[in-house]
C-alpha cells in the first residue's frame, strides 16, 4: 500500500489534542509510515532526516514530544539527546535497532525520557509517547508549588528539580529525580516495585522491573557512600524500596 504524503511532511495545520510530535529518523520510508501513523493517532507530526535538521525545527515549533533515532548520519543521537534536553528541554524518546544493553544504560543515564527498540509495535510506541506526555502535563506526583523535601541530610527541591546530599550537589537525570522524589514523599516506607513503576513511569510500565532496578542502582551509585551497601535506598526483598533518612 502506497501512504499519501502526511502534514508531517507537509508541515500544516493547528496542532491536535494529541500534542506536537518531532519524529527524527533517517529512514525516510519510516517516517513517512510512522508519521502517518501517529497522525491517525491524533498526534501532529513534524519529521527530519538528521539531528541538525530536528534541531532547527525544535527550536522554531517547540514540539511537546521528539522521537529521535539514535544511529543518525552527521550529529548522532547522543549529542543530539544532549542538545534537545540541556538547550531546549524537551521530553527525548529514542529509537534505535543497535544492541538494547548498551543503548539503553548511555541513553537513559544521559536523560532519555523514554526508549523502544526496531523493529517496534507503533501501539505500543503510541502509549509510550502519551505516557510520557501525560507525566510531563499532570505531574502527578508532585503537588502545585512544592516545597523542598527533607529527608535526613537529603534535600530534594521539585520545583528547581535540583538535590543536595549533606550539602553536596548531585546531578541526576530526570527520571532518577523523579524516583528519588516519589520514595522521599513516604521516607522509612516500603513502595512496592509496581507502585514505583506506575507512579514514576505510567501503568503502561507494569511488569518491566528491570526498568526500575537500572534507575534505583544509578541512583545508588550517586547517593550512596557505599552503593555495593546502601543505606539510603533499601531493598526489601521481594516487596520494593525504602528511602531511609541519613545524617
């Protein structure tokens, strides 16, 4: 079947319920099937074969959403997560085909709100993207101006996202903030491993433990003195975590 050119390609119109999505891939048969996809989906799509391209219109449209394919030609996916986040910061969902090992632990530790590997199910990318989108609109964990958290000598400001560990500044990536912020909100109480992952990365996550166990040893590995024996974030076997207060 032959797909008519989309608006992603054509690059008009207001933007649907759905939200603003910049799809950046290299392959052009990809975009061309994918945006149109997404657009049935009642997404607005903008697409670009490179990293520089993406980032142009990024800059000018301010997408709500990029889908960006790590294996780009010139500027790769990396640098351009790098720029997309820091510059522009906006939520980064990668796609890629390499080995899911090594790509996910670089993507997500620099800040990847999200990733799915090729070849993909587009409905579940789909509800990937709205579950992304829907923590960016309603935060729902965080209420509306909160105050800092304190825990111990663990300081945790949501609206400066920024976090101090006896007075030192600890830079984390946005889903290792929002974990840590979700265990602060109930310190010396156990979360169960399905709690976190729906409260901290939506119901579609439930099951994906392994998801959960990457961020809690990143986590560990900034917080903790000793990360091989934590005493910040506790595992209590076969139930979840606890953030237990130090200082």
């Amino acid at each position: 079947m032959v797909l008519q050119a989309s608006a992603a390609e054509i690059g008009s119109g207001s933007s649907p319920m759905g939200g603003r999505i910049l799809l950046i891939d290299d392959d052009a048969l990809l975009r061309r099937s994918l945006a149109f996809s997404l657009e049935q989906a009642g997404f607005k799509v903008r697409t670009a074969a490179s990293a520089e391209e993406g980032l142009a219109i990024a800059a000018r449209e301010r997408p709500d959403l990029v889908l960006l394919d790590i294996g780009l030609p010139g500027m790769d996916g990396l640098e351009a997560l790098r720029r997309f986040r820091e510059v522009l910061g906006l939520p980064v969902i990668f796609l890629t085909a390499r080995r899911r090992e090594l790509d996910q632990v670089v993507g997500l530790e620099l800040g990847a709100d999200d990733y799915i590997t090729k070849p993909f199910d587009t409905d579940v990318l789909i509800a990937r993207i709205r579950a992304v989108l829907r923590r960016i609109r309603s935060s729902p964990a965080m209420p509306s101006a909160p105050s800092p958290l304190v825990v111990g000598d663990l300081v945790i400001d949501p609206a400066a996202r920024t976090v101090t560990v006896a007075g030192r500044a600890v830079s984390l990536t946005p889903k290792e903030f929002d974990l840590l912020y979700t265990l602060a909100l109930a310190p010396n109480r156990v979360l169960p491993t399905e709690t976190l992952l729906t409260q901290v990365w939506g119901a579609e996550y439930a099951g994906q433990s392994e998801t959960l166990y990457v961020h809690i040893r990143w986590l560990r590995e900034k917080i903790e003195e000793d990360p091989e024996r934590p005493r910040r974030i506790v595992t209590v076997r076969g139930v979840g975590y606890k953030l237990v207060p130090q200082g």
